[in-house]
C-alpha cells in the first residue's frame, strides 16, 4: 500500500517537474511569440478536456453504480467526442485571430483530444485496482517526452513549426499508453480487492443493448456532480493562459506560462503533501491557527525573507527570460510575486483538503470561489499592471481562499472535538 501510494504522488509530481524544465528551457531558446501561440494553444485543449470530463472515476467509486455495470467508459466516449469537436473547431476560429497556434497537420487536432479524453476512465481505475506503477511510468514517459519535444525542436530549427503538432501528439500519447494499458490489464480485474470492492456480478457492458437513457437518469446527480468539479475547478487552471494571451499577447503568455509551470509545480506538491501527512495534518494545522500575533508576524516574515532569496537567486541565474520586462527592479517583482503565488497555492492544497474533510459544502462554494477570484483578478491586474498584475492576481485570489480556509477550519475544529 505505501508502495501504490509512492507511485501516486509520483505521477503527480513528474509531470508538473517536466512541464517546468521543458518550459524553463523553451524560454531560453525558442522564438517568444510562436511559444506564447503555441502554449495558448495547449491551454485551450486542456479546457475542452476539462470541459468534457465527467470524472467518471469518481463516479465509479459508488458502489451503487459499480454494482450495477461493470465500466463506465461509455462516459469517456462522450467526454472525447465532445473535446474533439469544441477543440477542433475552436482553434480553427482562434488561430485567426494571430494570438493562437495552428498545427501543421489538421489530424493533430482530432487525434489529441480524442485519445485524450479517452484516458479518464483508465486512469482511475488503474489506480483503483492498485495498478498505479503502471500510472506512474506512463506519466514519466509523458513528462520526459514534454522536454524532448523541445529539445527536439531547439536542435532542429526546421521542426519550429511543427511545435504544435509535437506538443498535441504527446497528449495524444498519453491517453493512448492509458487506454491501451487499462485494456490489457481491464481481465486482470482488482488486484487490491480488500481497499477498493469489486462487484463480479455487475452487468458486464454492451454497447448495443446498454440502457444509456435510464443509467443516465437516475444517476443524474451524481454525474452533473463529478462534471461540475471537473470542468470548473481543472478547466479554471489552464484558462488563465488564454486570458493573458488575449489581454497581453502571445509573447507575455509565454513567460506567464512559465510561471503558471511554477504555480503547477506548487499544486501537485502541495496536494501529494497534504495526502502523505493527511492523519497528522489537523494536529499540526490547531496550533497554527491559535497562534498569537507576533508569532505569525515573524512566521511571514521569515517566509517573505526566504521568497525574496529564492528571487534573487532566479534572477541571477536567468531562470526565465525576464530582461523584457525592463529595469532589474521589475525583474525582482516579477520573480517574487510568481514565488509568492506559488507558496500560496501549496499552503491552499493542504488547508484544502481539511476544508473538503470538515464540510464538502464549504470546500464546494471556496473552489468556486477561488476559481472566479483567481481569473477576474488575472483579468482586471494584467489589463492596469501587465504581466506582474497578472501574476499578482494569481497569488491575491490564493490569499483571500487560505484566509477563507483557516477560518473555517477554525470554527469546524470545536465542533469536531
């Protein structure tokens, strides 16, 4: 079990590593303005994956449907057809515009999001069945394609516009290996029966003569449920990007990205944190919140301190092209507001997943909340302040959510003891 949990964080985490280096080392070499078009690109397929994802893992975990059929990647299908036509169909229209990539190859853009949203299924339920080894070495093969796609395309400079397609075909890809790997372990069955209940007896599926109208109906909650997370809460992290690219334009989209690749980074390490510590975490959050003032004023301090260094450091060592922003001191502030948001993000997943197990209704109308401060910030900031507004935004609507949560998780504390 510690083993199969390793593995999760693991798939987490590596991908969020390859982004990072595969961003980091774009900046440095590749044409800003194609970059910033291409990767507006890559954050409109993930909101139309987004769009469609009726987390059809999540609803696989009720045992009153699991019961029932003994598969649910009928949902899948719907999730791809839908990405396939709203992606294909959006991106002939934007690329228009100038401020988004058009692929090369027209077959790029039916093949990513169709493979794509095909995995979803497959990847919870490989890690359902304990199959997340499996996971993982799909999601290393992912992250280390990422990087050399780019450094495929910085060796050959003939391959520059063909940026696009590289970068789709990796997702397409991925969900490939998924699909391909849950069928040929789907007769394996459960290899972790006694942590996640299997049902033999379930309807086995049938395509032809399955009752999609009737299933449909009465798990209607639950679906529309699982898609609401799914669609509001994942979609919300990539569409940033393409607000900054319409407001900005491609070239400071693509530096913006690589902070979002910071900010990615925070997230995943944050949420695999907060699931390693997950039984000690509300022991160490109670002294925290009942901390008097001077000692939280010299904890934000020191914190403030170290972000200023880690800034200092990355400005020194050009871990981003920032020289475009203008004076050393816009640099800086650049750099310290793309840390400080990533600081926040990784503090929000650990007082998240507390709110989530104090009151889900709560940690529902916060998520919503963080979603729509987060891109009306980005919004109105980038529009008066630029690229740092925008960055800032990101790490004020993360302020306001932790505020949010430690309150909250402060007046539920009481009523738990």
């Amino acid at each position: 079990m510690k083993k199969d949990f390793l593995y999760v964080v693991l798939a987490s985490a590596l991908p969020a590593l390859g982004n990072f280096i595969a961003v980091a080392v774009a900046l440095r070499h590749l044409d800003p303005d194609w970059l910033g078009k291409s990767y507006a690109l890559l954050a409109l397929f993930y909101v139309a994956i987004d769009l469609f994802n009726f987390g059809s893992p999540r609803i696989f975990t009720i045992e009153r449907i699991r019961s029932r059929v003994s598969t649910l990647i009928f949902l899948d299908f719907a999730s791809a057809t839908g990405s396939t036509i709203v992606f294909a169909s959006l991106t002939v229209w934007l690329a228009r515009t100038g401020l988004f990539a058009q692929p090369h190859y027209f077959w790029t853009l039916l093949a990513a999001p169709a493979c794509y949203g095909l995995s979803h299924f497959s990847l919870g339920v490989l890690r359902l069945y304990g199959r997340s080894g499996l996971v993982c070495a799909i999601s290393t093969i992912s992250a280390v394609s990422r990087i050399a796609v780019v450094w495929l395309v910085i060796a050959k400079q003939a391959l520059q516009p063909m940026l696009p397609d590289l970068l789709l075909l990796v997702e397409a890809a991925y969900g490939a290996m998924m699909l391909v790997a849950y069928l040929g372990t789907a007769r394996g069955g459960n290899a972790r029966p006694s942590d996640f209940a299997s049902y033999p007896d379930a309807e086995r599926f049938n395509p032809w003569t399955f009752r999609y109208r009737e299933f449909l109906s009465e798990h209607r909650k639950e679906i529309l449920g699982s898609w609401y997370s799914n669609a509001i809460f994942s979609g919300a992290k990539h569409a940033d990007i393409m607000i900054v690219t319409f407001i900005l334009g491609p070239s400071a989209a693509a530096l913006y990205r690589g902070v979002k690749s910071v900010h990615n980074l925070a997230f995943n390490s944050g949420q695999a944190f907060a699931l390693v510590v997950s039984s000690k975490l509300g022991r160490a959050i109670a002294p925290l919140l009942r901390m008097r003032a001077a000692a939280v004023l010299a904890g934000v301090a020191g914190t403030m301190g170290l972000l200023m260094l880690t800034s200092w450091i990355a400005l020194r060592v050009h871990l981003f092209p920032t020289g475009r922003l203008g004076a050393p001191a816009l640099q800086f502030g650049f750099l310290f507001a793309a840390f400080l948001g990533a600081g926040v993000i990784f503090m929000c997943r650990i007082f998240s997943l507390h709110v989530f197990s104090v009151d889900r209704r709560w940690f529902v109308k916060i998520s919503s909340l963080e979603v729509g401060a987060s891109l009306l910030l980005v919004s109105l900031l980038s529009y008066a302040f630029g690229l740092i507004g925008a960055t800032m935004g990101i790490a004020l609507a993360g302020a306001i959510v932790l505020a949010l949560s430690s309150r909250i998780r402060a007046k539920a504390a009481p009523v738990s003891v």
